[in-house]
C-alpha cells in the first residue's frame, strides 16, 4: 500500500508527501482526503515527490486535477523532487484535462437552429428520394430479367410469403372487416329507419364494403402487420452482413429478397379483400336483423338486384397496388437501415407509417379517377 499524508501548516499552506506508488489502486483510498482539501482555501500548496518511484496516468490525472484546481483558486502550487518522465506525465495529464474542461456545448441560435434543422431535413429527404429511385430502378430491372429466365424466380419462397402475409393474416383481417362493418351499419340503422328507409341499409353497407372500406380495412391491417415484418426482416440481414454475404457470393438481393415479398402480397391481397368483402357485409347483416328485422335471405336478394358487379371488381382491382405498396415500401425501408439495432426499430416504424399513408393516397386517388370516368 502506497504511503501518502497531508499536512495543513499555518498561513493556508498546505503540504503533500508522497511515498512509493501512485497509481489507480492507491488512489482510491487516498482519494477522500484530497477531496476535502480541495474544498477548502489555502494559498500555497507544496507537493513533495522525492520518495514517490511510481506514477502511472491515473496518478497523473489526481496530481493534474489538484493543482489545477488550487490555481482556479488563486493559490500557488509548487511540485518538488519529481523525475522528467513523471513530469511530462503529469503535464500531459493536466492539458488533457484543459481540454476537457474548456469544452462548452455551443448555444443554439432561435433563428438559426430551425433553418438547419429545415436544411438538414430536406437534404436528408431527397438523399433517401433518390436512394428510392436507386432501389426501384434496380426492383424493375431484376423484374424483368426474372421474365426472361423464369428459373432464377423463388417460387417456394413466394408461396411462403403468401402463406405468412395473407393466409395468416386472414383472422385479423375478419375480426376488422366484421367490426367495421357491424359499426357503419348501426349507425345507419338508426337514421334509416327515421324515414322508413330499413330496406336501403343493404345498398349501403355492401356498396360501401365492397368498393371502398373492405379493401382499404384490409390494406392498412396488411401495412401494420407485413411493412413491419419486411423491414425488421431485411434490415437484421443487413445489420448482420448476411446481405454482404449474398452479394460476395453472386446472389442478388433483390431476386431472393424482394422480388418473392412483392409478388406474394400481389397476389395475396386481392384475395385478402374478397374476404374482408364478405365478413364486412356479414357483419352488416347482422345489424340489420336486429336492428331493422331485414332477414338474412332479404338483405341477399336486395344486394343481388342493386348491387353490380362492378362495386366488387373496383375493390379487388385496387388490392394488387395496395400489395405493390407496401411490399417496396417495407423492403425499401429495411434496405436503408444502418449498423444499430436501434435503425431497425426506427425503419420498421417508418415503414408502417410509410405504407399506410399511400395506401389511403392511392385509394383516395383511384376512387376519384373512376369517379369522374363515370365508373
């Protein structure tokens, strides 16, 4: 055990006597008593260091914080006996501890914080737009060359993406169609029967279900589930360097990664909205036997003569972009996840609010598309 006293002397001075070793081990039992006499005021302190025959960084470090705290006190410090090595030890010590302490965090402007910020926004967004252009041109490309040799296509990985994304989806898909449309048919209920209208709740539910709600229930239910899933899945590969690895051995990434995830909820999702059309009018019926007293065999014979065929074609037609949405959205996502774990969790995120967010846009602009054509 290293030896070390202090000496408090008259006229403030203080006297330090070191013995032996300084270095992280002592430090630690002597380091209360060069706390409490850092907190008093002297002015003069005399640190003796002919005895002292080892110093090591951390001894250094205590040396070069004591005395630069006395001189931040205006007292004198007045090291003696100690060796050039020890010395140019310390002294690095000390700058390093300048450093350290003249480092300020720099005050934000209130003007200028949000232009930066607003700069730094767009210059991100537009990087990503065009890591997005980078990304699609090279989806379409692999698309086609996947036409050309149809044997390099993962036809037992599609199936499984379908089975995954649709068929596993299908409970959830239900028990969200069934509600909605158990809830629009309630509230038309009561209105309806107002005026004496009960009979016209068929030609609402099932116009609505099938052309627009069915649909649209089932693609945001696809986004939050299969998005999410996409993006986790690529970015933990990409996190792990198991995409590296396919490339250093001629796989491209978009052939086994991508490619099987858009045409499984291509081809999925259409039959995930048919679904989603007959539990959603089903739910509908039910209301309108309790509510109305519109028998099962009523609301089907109403639906057949006022509902063309048409309303149903609209919806599946919009399935197959919904899935092309949100297949590129979510892999396009996890292809843009960094190192860290905690990219995931953000790019997941974002995926999911990317997916459902253009899904609504692309409905919305489809509806009014075949609106104004008069379909």
């Amino acid at each position: 055990m290293s030896s070390f006293s202090i000496t408090e002397e008259a006229d403030k001075q203080c006297s330090i006597k070191i013995y032996d070793k300084l270095d992280k081990n002592s430090i630690k039992s002597i380091y209360p008593k060069i706390k409490k006499i850092k907190n008093k005021k002297f002015m003069l302190l005399k640190i003796d260091c002919f005895d002292m025959i080892s110093l090591d960084y951390a001894g250094a470090l205590l040396l070069a914080d004591l005395s630069a705290t006395f001189c931040e006190n205006r007292a004198s410090v007045v090291i003696t006996g100690m060796s050039a090595d020890f010395k140019s030890m310390m002294l690095f010590a000390r700058k390093n501890l300048r450093q350290k302490s003249n480092i300020k965090e720099p005050k934000e402007n209130i003007f200028v914080s949000p232009i930066i910020k607003t700069g730094k926004y767009f210059v991100d967004s537009f990087d990503s737009f065009l890591f997005f252009l980078s990304f699609l041109g090279e989806t379409v490309l692999q698309f086609f060359r996947v036409l050309v040799h149809p044997w390099q296509f993962r036809y037992k990985a599609t199936a499984a993406h379908i089975e995954r994304s649709g068929a596993q989806a299908l409970p959830i898909v239900a028990l969200t169609s069934f509600l909605v449309g158990l809830v629009i048919a309630y509230q038309s209920a009561e209105q309806l029967a107002k005026f004496g209208a009960n009979i016209f709740i068929v030609d609402m539910i099932s116009i609505s279900m099938f052309r627009e709600l069915a649909p649209l229930i089932a693609a945001i239910v696809i986004a939050g589930r299969s998005a999410s899933a996409y993006a986790a899945e690529i970015g933990t590969m990409k996190i792990t360097e198991e995409i590296d690895a396919m490339r250093s051995m001629g796989f491209n990434p978009i052939v086994y990664l991508v490619l099987p995830r858009i045409f499984a909820l291509v081809i999925a999702m259409p039959l995930i909205v048919f679904f989603a059309d007959i539990v959603g009018v089903f739910g509908g019926m039910i209301v309108s036997k309790t509510s109305l007293g519109i028998s099962y065999s009523e609301f089907i014979q109403r639906g057949r003569d006022v509902v063309a065929l048409k309303h149903i074609l609209i919806g599946l037609f919009k399935a197959p972009f919904f899935g092309l949405l949100i297949a590129t959205i979510g892999c396009f996502r996890g292809f843009q996840v960094t190192g860290s774990t905690e990219s995931i969790g953000k790019y997941t995120t974002i995926s999911v609010v990317n997916a459902i967010f253009w899904v609504i846009a692309c409905n919305a602009l489809i509806s009014v598309v075949l609106t104004e054509i008069g379909i």
